[in-house]
C-alpha cells in the first residue's frame, strides 16, 4: 500500500512529518508520497509553490526516510495551465501503478471537508483515508456519508502536537522563534527568503546590500 499526503505545506513543520512518518509506521507503508499542492480549495495560499516545494524537498532530507518522496504532478500540471484536483492525481498515480492499493494520508480538519471535495464519492471508492486526529480537531465529521459511500477510514495515532502553519507564519510575522515548530534546515530557508515576515524583511532579503 502506498500513501498520498497532499497538502499546501505552507509551511511544512513537524506535525507534518509526525502525521507522515506515524502512517508509513503503522501501515507499513511502501511509500509516503508528498503532494505538493499548486492552490487551495479550502484556504489560501501565501508562499509560491517553489518555495513550498524546496522547503518540503528539504525537510524530507534532513528527514531521511526513504519511505518519503515528494510527488510535483499538481505543481506541474498548473503550470500548464490545467485544472488537478485530487481525484486526478489519483487517477494518474493508478494509471502509473496498476492494482496498487491506495491511502490518502490526512487530518481530521481535512476528513470534515471531504465531502466538498472534486468526485469525493469515486475517491472512497478507490482509496482508504487513514485519518490522523489532532489536539482540538472536533469528532463531529460526516462519517455517516462516507460510510454510506463505502469509504474505508483507518485511524492513526499520531502524539498530540497543535503546532500549524498558520502559528509558524504568526511568529515569523511578529518575529518570534520558529526553530523548534520546523526542521532546522526549513528554519534556515525561511529565514534566508524572508517568507511569512514583515514587507521591510522581504525587501532586505531581495536587497542584502542596500541601507
């Protein structure tokens, strides 16, 4: 079986890792493919998708598991101009690797959406969706319509850690530390590119030699 953890990872942090590497773990996953999403449905995006796709690149690195692999179709299919909704990517992966049984890796906030989602019903039809709860994340989901849809939910316990994006772009923006919310490595690129910060941060960045 082989996982698929999509998300904008924007930016990726160590609950991400946590939530991958607990999956890989307990379903003895082949591979964790990371997703990379070029836009959002659900929520905005801040960072390019180069910069959300190095930092991924890097984290993975510094991880290394060699279950970890970062999949770009999403981020390259925008690029040309084309629409990549999830249920695409699956159908690629499956045209890719036949008979391959499937996993979509994600948070209970994500499992609350799932019924937003592009041809939501086909995807429960042709992939599981191992499920990682998170400290706060309500147990209020609609389970009865996936259920009905005949979506197979596998729990994963994952250790409770409310780190999120959205806190790593807070402190960078009120310019406190982030050096234990990410890898050391994502810590240096976003310190190096100036992401999530104040305008003034971005402009020194670009312009190291100006006064």
């Amino acid at each position: 079986m082989i996982g698929i953890f999509g998300g904008r990872f924007d930016p990726i942090h160590r609950a991400h890792l946590a939530m991958a590497k607990a999956a890989a773990d307990q379903l003895q996953l082949q591979e964790v493919l990371w997703v990379v999403s070029a836009h959002a449905v659900h929520k905005s995006i801040v960072a390019s998708a180069a910069h959300r796709l190095e930092m991924v690149r890097l984290a993975l690195e510094e991880l290394k598991d060699a279950r970890m692999k970062i999949d770009e179709r999403e981020i390259h299919a925008s690029a040309l101009g084309e629409n990549n909704p999830s249920y695409k990517t699956l159908q690629s992966l499956q045209e890719e690797r036949p008979n391959q049984e499937w996993v979509w890796v994600l948070g209970e906030d994500q499992l609350r959406a799932f019924t937003s989602w592009q041809r939501w019903k086909w995807l429960t039809q042709n992939m599981a969706l191992a499920v990682c709860r998170r400290p706060g994340d309500s147990q209020a989901t609609d389970l009865p319509a996936l259920i009905a849809a005949g979506a197979r939910v596998i729990p994963i316990n994952v250790q409770a850690d409310a780190v999120s994006s959205s806190q790593v772009r807070e402190n960078l923006a009120k310019g406190l530390p982030i050096q234990t919310l990410v890898p050391p490595s994502v810590a240096s690129y976003l310190a190096a590119h100036a992401l999530y910060g104040p305008p003034e941060a971005a402009e020194a960045a670009q312009h190291p030699n100006s006064v």
